[in-house]
C-alpha cells in the first residue's frame, strides 16, 4: 500500500510550532516511504477562516521547504483540497449514514449513533486506547442549575444551521483521499475513537494512527503563540535557516537513537521513521534552537552563506555587493549562529567611522604605558613589508618584543582601536581585509585619545 500523509491546517490564525512540527513528520513519513504528503485545508467554519491566515500557512510550509505533493496551488486526484468546497461529498456520505440509519435529527442537528461497546485504538506511538463512547458520554453545563450534567454521547456531526462538524468531515475526506497514516498531536487521541466509529459505520478500514507527544514551553505547560519560538514566520524574520528549524522542529518529540542531533535535509529524511519518536513530551528550547542554527551555518557553502546572508547585510546597511563581502561571511561563521547576527559581526569592517565600545575603551586605558605600545604597534604594522596573516602576526609579535611585553598585550588595544570592541570577528583576518592604510589610519586615530 502507497503511504499516503496529510496535514490540515486551519486558517484561522498563524502557522505555529507545533502545526508546523505535525507537518513536518507527516512530510518526512511520506518522503521516507516514497509515499505522497497531501495539503488539506479544514476551513469550513467561515467566521474564522481568512485567506490572510491561510497564505501565512502557505508561506511558512514554503519557507520551511515542506512541498505538499497534492493540495492548494498543486491540485491532485482527490480534490477539491478545501473542506469549504467539499460539501456535495459530505452530503453524499451523510445520505450513506441516513440510509443505513446510523443517524437521526435532534433539534435540528444531526447525530451519529455511537456504538455500545469497547472502540480500541491501535496507536504506534501511545499503544492500545480503549474507550466505550456510549458509558463514557460526554457532559454539559447546565446553566439553570450551574451544575455539569450527562448529556447525550451521539456525535453531532452536522450542525442546525447545516454546517458539518469536524469530526464527519475529517474521516470523509481521508476516505476520500486515500489516506493511510493519521499522523497529528496526542490532543487528538480522544477524538479517535469517534473517528474509528465512523470508519466502521462507512464500512472502511481505518488508516493506521500515530499521536505524536505535545510540545510544552519551558514552563511545562502547551505552548502559546505569545511564547518565544512558537511562530514560524518569526524564525524567517529572526535569521534561522529552515533546514535548521526543521532539524530541530524534527528533535522536539523525535530522535535518531543516538548521540547524532545535527541532520541535514537528506539526511533527516532517510533517518525519519515513526519507531524513533518518542511517548513523553517535549520541551521548546529557544537557546537549543538557536544553538543548532550555528551548526547549520557553520555547514553551508559560500555561495549559500552569501545568498541567505544577503538580505539581512542590506537591511543592516552594509554594502552586500562589496568584494570583501564573501571573506568577511567566512569569520562570521563561528561567532553567529543566526543570519541577524551576521552583521554586528563583521560591520566594522565596511564602516568609514569606527564606534568604540566605552567597556572595551576603558579596559584598553587601564593598561600601563599604553600610549607607547599604541605607537610600537602602529610603527611595526606601518613597516610592514607583506599583508597578510602570517606577516600581521609576526609584526606584532616583534612590537611586543620592542617594548617588552608579550603579543596579547599589543592585540587587545589593536583589536579595540581598529575594530571598537573586544567582541567581533578574529582580529587578524579583519585586518587583512580592511589593508595596511586603513589599519594605520584607525590606529592613529584611536591613539590620539591616549596622548
């Protein structure tokens, strides 16, 4: 059988984390098995539905490189892909209920007679779920007595007004569709067993089911879209690469069974399988998130690195056309471990005035005799016969020695006259970049503070 996956989403809001985490195993799963991951809007209550949302969700499954294979824009076999759309095949599953009688009207709705007896869901992932719909029932306030109460367990499956309840609607269309593996959240359990009751009514084999574990804030409590991390939009405008969020959307609920945590799109996809996900669930790390992102950087290829590096240079100001560009990319690798960060990293590089940093200035002045290391050091680096980082460092090394003291003395004031701060690129790369009559120039410029 042809592994068939869906997610679908409601476009009543933002793409969050852990829509977008559903997606992703359901991608994975399919792409693993050869299989087709198929894009389902569940948009039938219109009061809430916006296309606004839905383009957000649309955006952000694009960003994160999750190609539906069927679905809105791609079309398929099985469409249309909107429930909103999808109402004459409703109608005709309804009337297969109405002649089996399996359904009756109750003021107006229309319910689903629930079966009297033990419904057992066979999850690969939380096991064996047994539930009775009709001893457990359901409940309801009542509002005269301010007390909860019995109500009727019957499904209502299509509302007074002629709307059809999520439940009816989300098993019609994986028949419909061909769907053979419900991968989505452990909320959903409960619904299941409905689910399984319609399957049987319909005469149709259920698909195999997998809840996969919540993802909680650090808190421990379900996620919000006020919660860091939760929107994936944010990622995009943020500076993470969606093959890292991937990776690490892929670790929240997953692993590979070994130490391994940095995964590659290939790679990810061939390691994916439902054996490797965890029953417990788990918890959102901003700092690990961002963490794995610098691992992704560190990995990308030059030409990558300057293709998504290039938007956040040009927000920042920075000249992204520069021919010193590509090589200050390469010393920010290891000091950012977001695309944002890049430009703080290596902006001083391209700035005509430097900007000292007043903690990084004061530490430089509290050294003894620092006016004349400041003049042993722009005298060796103005003599210097070559440019280049074995010839930097030799110069300094002899400066040093000039006046008596070791090269880590004469690199801080260098690193914070020509660059302004402590913090920042490696120091001798940078001044390789910026050439002998810039260094000097700054140099010169930062010793007229000390006289």
């Amino acid at each position: 059988m042809s592994v068939r996956t869906r997610f679908a989403p409601s476009p009543t809001g933002f793409l969050h984390i852990g829509g977008a985490r559903t997606a992703l195993y359901n991608w994975l799963y399919a792409k693993h098995h050869g299989g087709s991951f198929v894009l389902r809007v569940e948009d039938t209550d219109a009061e809430r539905s916006t296309k606004a949302s839905m383009q957000v969700i649309l955006d952000g499954l694009k960003w994160l490189g999750l190609d539906w294979d069927e679905g809105p824009g791609v079309g398929g076999d099985f469409g249309p892909y909107h429930q909103s759309e999808r109402v004459e095949i409703y109608d005709r599953y309804l009337a297969k209920l109405e002649a089996s009688g399996h359904v009756y009207e109750d003021e107006g709705a229309i319910r689903f007679r629930v079966p009297d007896k033990l419904i057992t869901v066979h999850d690969e992932i939380c096991g064996d779920v047994s539930t009775n719909l009709k001893e457990q029932g359901s409940r309801r306030f009542n509002t005269e007595t301010n007390e909860e109460e019995e109500a009727n367990p019957d499904i209502v499956i299509k509302r007074p007004n002629g709307g059809y309840i999520f439940h009816f609607v989300n098993v019609v269309d994986d028949i419909e569709m061909g769907i053979s593996h419900v991968i989505r959240g452990e909320d959903h359990l409960s619904n299941t067993p409905k689910h399984l009751a319609l399957f049987e009514a319909f005469g149709v084999t259920p698909p195999t089911f997998a809840h996969i574990p919540l993802n909680l804030n650090p808190s421990g409590t379900k996620m919000s879209k006020r919660d860091q991390g939760a929107l994936i939009h944010e990622y995009q405008e943020s500076g993470f690469l969606p093959a890292a969020v991937n990776n690490y959307m892929a670790l929240l609920g997953w692993s590979a069974k070994d130490d391994q945590e940095i995964f590659l799109p290939e790679e990810l996809q061939s390691r994916f399988d439902l054996g490797g996900i965890n029953k417990s669930n788990s918890k959102f790390d901003y700092d690990k998130c961002k963490w794995v992102n610098g691992e992704h950087l560190r990995q990308l290829s030059s030409t990558d690195l300057q293709d998504w590096a290039g938007p956040f240079l040009t927000r920042a100001g920075l000249p992204a056309g520069d021919a010193r560009v590509p090589a200050a990319l390469e010393l920010s690798r290891e000091r950012a471990q977001l695309l944002s960060e890049i430009p703080d990293v290596i902006a001083t590089i391209f700035e005509t005035v430097v900007t000292y940093d007043e903690t990084s200035v004061a530490k430089v002045a509290s050294q003894d005799d620092i006016a004349n290391k400041l003049s042993a050091l722009t005298s060796g680096l103005e003599g210097a016969e070559s440019w280049d980082e074995v010839a930097i460092k030799s110069t300094i090394t002899e400066a040093a020695q000039g006046v008596g003291v070791k090269m880590g003395a004469l690199m801080l004031p260098c690193r914070v006259g020509v660059m302004g701060s402590t913090s920042g690129a490696d120091l001798v790369p940078v001044l390789v970049l910026l050439g002998k009559p810039e260094v000097i120039r700054r140099l010169q410029e930062f010793s007229s503070q000390f006289g």
